[in-house]
C-alpha cells in the first residue's frame, strides 16, 4: 500500500513537470509569435529619447543594486568588527572620501550636428551683407559714387542692427542641447529653410542687378544690404514668438502615471508636439518624482509567491491532456478561498513593519544627534588650537561616521533604501551638513523622506534613454486625448492629455447701498 502510493506520487510528479515543460515550451512559442508581430507591426511608432549629458552612463541598478557598492558599510566602517571580510579600521575611512573617476563617455557626433548647422547658417547671415558692402568696393571701386553722410548714416544703422541681430541669435539658438530628439524640430527647420531662401533670394538679386550691371549708386548698394538686415531681424522675431511665446499659454492638461507604484501628477502645457511634450515631462519627473524603488514593489509578489508555494496539488487519476491547466485552475481556486484571511496576515505584516521603522527610526535619530554634539565639542576644542591645526569637515565626518553608520544602516535596510545611498554619498553629504552648520535634523531629512530623483547620485538613476512610444506621429501636435508613453528599462510613464475646457465668466453687479443696515437699540434693554 506504501510502494503503491508512492509510486502514484512519482509518476504524478513526473507527468506534471513533463506537462509543465510543454505547456512553458507553448507558451514561450506564442510569445516569441505575439512579440514579433507586436514589433513588426508597430515598429516606425518606437522612438527613442535619451537625454544629453557629458556625464557616463551607469549600469542599470535596478537588477543588482548589491553589485555597485558594500551592503555591509554599516557593519564593516566600526574599528570593533573582525568577522566580516571588509572590515575596516579608524584610520581606513581617509580612503573612502576620494572619488574614483568613471569611464569617459563617448562623445556623440549626432548630438552636436544642430548646434553645427546652427553657427554654419548665422556665419553665413553675418557675412552675407558685409560681403554686399565690400564686394563693389573691390571689383569696381573707380566707377562707384560718393554718397557722403547719408552713406555713413546707413554704416551705422547697419552695424547696430547687426550686433543687435548677432545677440539675439545667440541668445535663442546657441544653446546646449538638453535632449536628442527623435524627429527633427518642425518650427526650426521651418526658420532654417525660410532664412536659407531669404539669403538665396538676396544672393540672386545681387548677382543679378548689381554684379552683372556693375551698379554706380554706392547708397542703394548700401540700402540694399540695410533691408536684407532688417528682414532677418524680423525672421528673428517669428523664431520668438514661434519657439518661445507660442506655447506659454496652457492648453492641455497631462496626467502622467508611473507604471510600477502609480505616482501620479499633473501637468499643464502649451500647444506642442508630442516629442516636445515627453522631453518637458521628462524634466519635471527628475525633480517632482520620487525616486523609483523596486525593492518596495517585491512585498506583494513575495507574498502572492509565498501563497501559491504553500498549495500542493496531487493527481490521483494520473496524468491527462490538460492535468497542468487543471492544477493551475485548482491553485486559482486554493487562493481565492484564502482571500478571506490573507487581509489579517497583510495588516499584520504591515503594523510589524511599521513598529520596525518607527524603532529603527528612533535610533538613528538617538545616534545623529549624539555625534553632531560630538562635532559641536570638536569645534569648540578647535577654535582653541593654532590656525594650522584645524579639522577639515571631510576628516570630521569621516571621524563621527562609524558611531551612526549600523543605525543608519539598519534604518536604510527597514526602509529599503540601502541601494540608493552609499557610503560615500552619506559621508560627503555629513561633511557638507557640518560645514555648513546644519542640525541633525537637516541631516536626517534626505533619509527620512525620499526625495527626487536628482537629489540621489547618477547610480541610482535607472537609466537615462527612454523610448517614446506613440501611435500618432511624434511630430503631430498634441489634442484632447493623445495618449503616449514614455519606457525605461523597468518602468514606463504613461501619459494622457484632456484639453482645458473653455471658462465662461459671468459679472454681477451689487450696487454699494444693497447691503448696508441700520441697528436700532431699544432704550429698556436690560443691563
């Protein structure tokens, strides 16, 4: 009876993996087919965004944030610990304020070709009505006429216009590029080709009555190049109104949600195209979201895991053509009646974490303080040595860390923080707070709350190419209802625009006599 029931169960366990191994081969074979017509059929609506910096890349530390730095900084930066293989010593943390330099980043060719036919087209703008200036001068200069003060009056309105227009070029369009776009910018190119055909059109006329023609009147060479000038000063001020005025006003409402934990803000925005739109989202999300944690999200589907991992399902009957579809419909099953008492355990574990925090809390603020005071009687035995023997912040830090470092780093382990701060960002940020006679509690804010996710180093930025992902055309202006979305490695912001409704007010008038009032008082009133 004993061999013959575990025999069943063998060959149960042996029919179940051979069915799971055919339906995961199934399934990763629709996969492969669905993923390959999902790409191919909206492969031209993917674009990619990746933001311009000079600064390198790092690696994705979302997948193996333990890899970057010592987990064990809180343990390993006290003089009394000798069990860990990084233990270190006092006189060791000198070493750990020195920053080690990166990989140099590559320099993108791609990246500065605006920027390059931006200077291209205002050198061939300034030079342009100088060489309609100088050009007669210097083929035909003995047939020329003398124009006297109304042609020195025209020098020195051109030059004027000149520096004016050289100024206000350089203050629109030489700038540093903050984004590569995916698609070129509509509007500038537009202003491109309008001032290229200003030019060739002025080039032609040029050629044409004045070079073959041999022009005598000096006075209308020169007022010539005066209205080429002043054309090119109002393409200016359409580039202006166009690049920097059209979009002030606020059009459209844009709530962007992230995909993993559900962050939500609003935006509201002018009339732009869906790639400008996605670069302005992407600035507003590094300083008003919260920095993305993954290890927050790994709560729910331990949990769900530790459920499905406790359910056992045996197949009496022996295996059949559908035994792995019947076992994952009785897991379902299992799970949906334990939903009457997974909520206590879910509250449980929430209170527990919570009474966790608020003692790992305690602590560190117990031990903070401690060693700002600490600090604060340094200072005070300082002031009394020679000017040459004084602390540097960075020493002083590096002194008073290792008393703060295991609070903080069991309160950074609780929180779930210990990937996004390493011990030489902690250490350099306590240094700064000391030069700059900060409290405790200022020191405490950037762990206490989670901030933006500029406040963090470059390492705990996921990743910083996003791929804009649309099925209108990125260069289409937005409307009520675009919808688009922005992917990173691990997580996408996805964005829907409502225009603003039209608002209608209406006047009321209260004529200034409406609402005053006598008060009579009766002279029997009791006192």
């Amino acid at each position: 009876m004993d061999t013959d029931s575990i025999h069943s169960g063998y060959s149960h366990h042996s029919n179940r993996s051979r069915g799971s191994n055919k339906q995961s081969e199934r399934s990763s074979r629709d996969r492969h087919k669905s993923h390959s017509r999902d790409s191919s059929s909206r492969s031209d609506k993917n674009v990619t965004i990746s933001a311009s910096s000079a600064q390198p890349q790092q690696p994705d530390q979302g997948s193996a944030p333990t890899d970057a730095q010592d987990d064990n900084w809180g343990e390993t930066t006290t003089a009394v610990t000798g069990t860990s293989d990084h233990s270190l010593s006092q006189e060791d943390l000198a070493g750990f304020g020195k920053e080690t330099e990166g990989p140099v980043e590559k320099l993108n060719c791609i990246r500065f070709l605006p920027l390059a036919l931006t200077l291209l087209l205002g050198l061939l703008v300034l030079v342009t009505p100088l060489s309609f200036l100088v050009l007669p001068q210097v083929l035909w200069p003995e047939r020329l006429q003398a124009c006297g003060t109304a042609c020195e009056g025209l020098f020195l309105s051109l030059a004027f216009k000149l520096l004016i227009l050289l100024l206000a070029g350089w203050a629109l369009f030489v700038r540093p590029t903050r984004a590569s776009l995916p698609r070129i910018a509509v509007f500038r190119a537009l202003l491109g080709l309008l001032t290229l055909l200003l030019l060739l059109s002025y080039w032609l006329f040029f050629g044409v009555r004045i070079l073959d023609s041999q022009e005598e009147n000096y006075q209308g060479i020169v007022q010539f190049a005066v209205s080429l000038v002043d054309a090119l000063l109002f393409i200016h001020y359409l580039a202006v109104v166009l690049l920097e005025i059209r979009h002030l006003q606020p059009c459209f409402s844009l709530c962007v949600v992230r995909s993993t934990d559900g962050e939500t803000h609003h935006y509201n925005l002018g009339q732009l195209s869906i790639q400008r739109a996605a670069l302005v989202i992407l600035e507003h999300y590094y300083k008003d979201f919260s920095v993305h944690n993954p290890a927050l999200l790994t709560a729910a589907k331990s949990r769900a895991a530790k459920h499905l991992a406790g359910l056992k399902v045996y197949n009496v009957d022996g295996a059949g053509s559908d035994a792995a579809t019947a076992q994952s419909r009785a897991k379902i099953a299992a799970a949906a009646r334990q939903r009457d008492t997974s909520h206590n355990e879910l509250y449980y574990e929430e209170a527990e974490h919570d009474r966790r925090v608020r003692k790992r809390k305690a602590r560190l603020v117990v031990a903070v303080e401690e060693a700002f005071t600490h600090v604060r009687r340094l200072q005070e035995e300082e002031k009394k040595k020679p000017p040459g023997d004084e602390m540097d912040p960075r020493e002083a830090a590096q002194a008073i860390f290792p008393s703060m470092a295991r609070a903080l780093q069991k309160y950074l382990r609780t929180t779930r923080q210990q990937h996004c701060h390493s011990m030489d960002s902690i250490q350099a940020h306590l240094a700064f707070c000391i030069t700059n006679n900060m409290t405790p509690k200022a020191f405490l804010e950037s762990y206490l709350m989670a901030g933006p996710t500029l406040q963090y180093g470059r390492e705990c930025w996921q990743t910083r190419q996003w791929t804009l992902v649309s099925e209108a055309s990125v260069t289409s202006p937005l409307h009520h209802g675009s919808e688009f979305q922005l992917k990173s490695s691990d997580f996408s912001l996805v964005v829907t625009s409502k225009a603003i409704p039209h608002l209608k007010l209406s006047e009321e008038y209260v004529h200034p006599k409406s609402h005053k009032f006598v008060l009579q008082l009766q002279s029997e009133t009791s006192v």
